[in-house]
C-alpha cells in the first residue's frame, strides 16, 4: 500500500467509531432518566433496579472512555502518518501500531457495550417480573 493511503486508513476508521460514541452517549444520559423515575418509585424494587443501572452506567463509562481512547489514536496515527510520510520514507510501522490500538479500544468497547446489553435485558425481564406479579 502506498504511503498516503497507508496514514490515512485511521481517518477511514474515524466515522464508525464515532457513531458508536453517538448511540452510546445517547444511551448513556437514558440511564439519567431511568434513575430519575426510580427515585419517585422508591422501594425494594427500585433499589434492586437501581443496582444494575449504577452496573450498566459503569459500562456505559468504560465504553466511552475507550472509544474516546480509539479515536485519540487513530487521529493521531494518521497525523503522525502523516508528518513522518513528509519526512522520511518509512512511516508505516507508526501508522500501523497506533491504528492497531485504536481497534484494540475499539474491540474493548464494543465489549462493554455487549455486557451492558445483557444487564440492560435483566432490568427489562425484572420489569416484566413485577408486572406480572402486579396482576
């Protein structure tokens, strides 16, 4: 591969991981509004509750954190790329270890995001749970 498409391959990157940020942030601040409505609840049940979205909001900041990490490294990459393709004739190693560690934050947040995704169905089965011992 040529050098230019080499250091531009983060960029390439860029626009997935920023909709990842996008649904994640936005689910994120949901979490806010769900803790908001248990507050009027009150009682053992949103208490129980309560736990697992203080669990899934613990997710939910590990997977921003990293894809924030995932993006920080793949612009830098390229940026590095970059400047070292201008000055010397081998800049790939550079591109390649940063890009390989904006996927690797990546993989570490879609990670979280599939462990917040199994707690987030066990508060929807609790909910179902109490509606049905509530008829």
């Amino acid at each position: 591969m040529e050098e230019t498409g080499l250091w531009l391959t983060p960029l390439v990157l860029l626009p997935g991981v920023a909709l990842l940020v996008l649904s994640t942030s936005i689910r994120y601040g949901q979490i806010h509004e769900e803790f908001h409505h248990l507050l009027e609840m009150r009682g053992e049940v949103a208490k129980a509750t309560g736990e697992r979205l203080w669990a899934r909001a613990h997710l939910f900041r590990d997977a921003l954190v990293g894809l924030y990490v995932s993006v920080c490294l793949l612009a830098v990459g390229a940026m590095l790329g970059g400047l070292a393709s201008l000055w010397f004739t081998r800049s790939d190693i550079v591109v390649v270890i940063l890009t390989f560690l904006g996927v690797a934050a990546v993989i570490y947040s879609s990670i979280q995001l599939i462990r917040e995704s199994s707690l987030s169905l066990e508060i929807v089965k609790q909910h179902m749970d109490d509606l049905r011992g509530g008829e």
